[in-house]
C-alpha cells in the first residue's frame, strides 16, 4: 500500500507501524494497523467516531502499550514485542526518550490552568529538558509570536478564547523540539469561528518543514496541506494514499459515505 525500504536499510520513515494490534478490555480496537510516515510528510487520518484513531495516537505516544506489533518513531522502537513468542516491554528509559521527540496537541487544549501561556511554553523546557530558564523564555516568546499570540504571554488560559488556547498549546508542544508532531482533533472542541486560525497555525507549521500526523474531520485542511490521507474504519486502514485521490476518488464505499457526511 505504502512504499517501504527494504528493512534494515537507512530511510526518511519518521514513523513505522507495523502490525499494530490494541485491546481495550473485550474490543479489538486496533485490527493490524500498518502506516508509515516520512520525515517531513503531513498526514491526515480520517476515519468514523470510534474507529481507533485516539488509540492509534496514544499508542504512537506509549500512552497505552500495543499487545502486538511494533511502532518505531526515528528509528527508536517502543512498545512490546514478540521475542521468540514472548512479549517484553521497553526499558522506560528507552520509551521516555522515544516520547520526548513526539509533541502532541489534544482536542481539549489541556494547558496548565495556574500558568500564564508563557509560564506553559517554557515549562517543559525548563523542567524536563534542563535548559536555563533564560533560554527557554526566550525561545517561548520566539513560539509566541509565531502562533499570533506575542501580546498574550502574561494572560491566563481562562483569560483566552479557545482558538488561542489552542495556539499556546501548538506553542508548547513545538517548544520540546519534536520530530512528530501529532493532532488529535485539534479543531473539534472550538466555536467555528476559531477554527480557521488554528488550522492557519498549523499549516504554517507544516509548511516549516515538521512531520504532522493530523486526524481530523477538517477535509478542507486534509485537502489543502496533507501529502496523504489515511481513512480508519473499525480498527483498520482502509485507504491511504495521495490526499486528492483518496478525497476525490475513495475506492472503498464506506469512505465515500464518511466524506459525504462530513462535507
Ligand atoms: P476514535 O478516536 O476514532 O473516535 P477511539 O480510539 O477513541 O476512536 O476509540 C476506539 C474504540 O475504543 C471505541 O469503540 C471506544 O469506545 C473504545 N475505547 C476507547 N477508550 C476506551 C477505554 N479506555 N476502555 C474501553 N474502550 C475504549
Ligand atoms: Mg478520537
């Protein structure tokens, strides 16, 4: 489906998904999901309310262990995996560092609620990377301005709309320096007039040249910034290929009548 280097031979994947199955208690919720990313490529999924694609984030993210399978992120594998027919789990080590290159942006913006936006963008940083704190401010009020939101460092997150919200929160997460930037509906929880900036925001990151795993239900974005489009359904990839071929001309059904609903 995707084009793959033989294994083993140096590439551009920036991500690698192989296999990949997930239970959530009784549900098979991820069915053998294989995806790759390339290193500056941009992808949306898209796919029915249920289909899998938070699990699929989370478990790219190791928020949640895979129970078969293997994801790599920059070559760094995390998650389990079958060793002589027995499961073993990464070193924390080993999956905290595979996590740090990965920022992600929620649907609820998830900010510190007590900290100004400037106080969230240098936080992690300052905290968890160890840079001096002078550093980290001045790359935070670098952030800021590149989000639109320069004049709003010393303002509280309840002080902001939710399209700046979300910016600050696009802020923070670049701030760690990811390789993969990962969007899980970024735009869902936002009145529709702040949509269109916050997707401004992040086209503006892609066109910077970062690698983007975007689900979303925006076609329009999916359309104008995505080099390709992955449609899940029940678990599974359905389609993935070149963003104009899989909008304008889904080969499956089912995601033809997903893109008719969400039109
Ligand atoms: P999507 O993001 O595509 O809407 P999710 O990954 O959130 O889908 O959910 C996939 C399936 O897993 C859904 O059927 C959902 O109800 C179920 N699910 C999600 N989280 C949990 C959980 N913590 N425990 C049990 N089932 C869950
Ligand atoms: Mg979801």
């Amino acid at each position: 489906m995707t084009q793959t280097a033989p294994a083993g031979i140096a590439t551009d994947t920036m991500l690698r998904i192989d296999g990949v199955h997930k239970w959530l208690g009784h549900l098979h919720v991820l069915r053998g999901v294989d995806i790759q990313v390339r290193t500056g490529e941009i992808v949306c999924i898209l796919g029915p309310s249920g289909s899998g694609k938070s699990t699929l984030l989370r478990c790219i993210n190791h928020l949640d262990p895979v129970d078969g399978g293997v994801i790599e992120v920059n070559g760094e594998r995390i998650g389990h995996e079958l060793h002589g027919g027995q499961l073993y789990e990464q070193s924390e080590r080993r999956v905290a560092k595979a996590r740090q290159h990965i920022g992600m942006v929620f649907q609820h913006f998830n900010l510190f609620g007590h900290m100004t936006a400037l106080d969230n963008v240098t936080y992690g940083p300052a905290r968890i990377l160890g840079r001096p704190r002078k550093d980290a401010v001045a790359h935070a009020r670098q952030l800021l301005a590149k989000v639109g939101l320069a004049e709003k460092e010393g303002s509280y997150p309840s002080q902001l709309s939710g399209g700046q919200q979300q910016r600050v929160a696009i802020a923070r997460a670049l701030a760690m320096e990811p390789r993969l930037m990962m969007f899980d509906e970024p735009t869902s929880a936002l009145d529709p007039e702040l949509v269109g900036e916050v997707l401004q925001t992040m086209k503006q990151v892609a066109e910077e040249g970062m690698t983007m795993i975007v689900v979303t239900h925006e076609v329009g974005f999916a359309r104008e910034v995505a080099d390709r489009v992955v449609f899940m359904d029940q678990g599974r990839v359905l389609e993935d290929g070149p963003a104009r071929e899989v909008l304008d001309n889904p080969q499956h059904e089912r995601t033809a009548a997903f893109l008719r609903r969400v039109h």
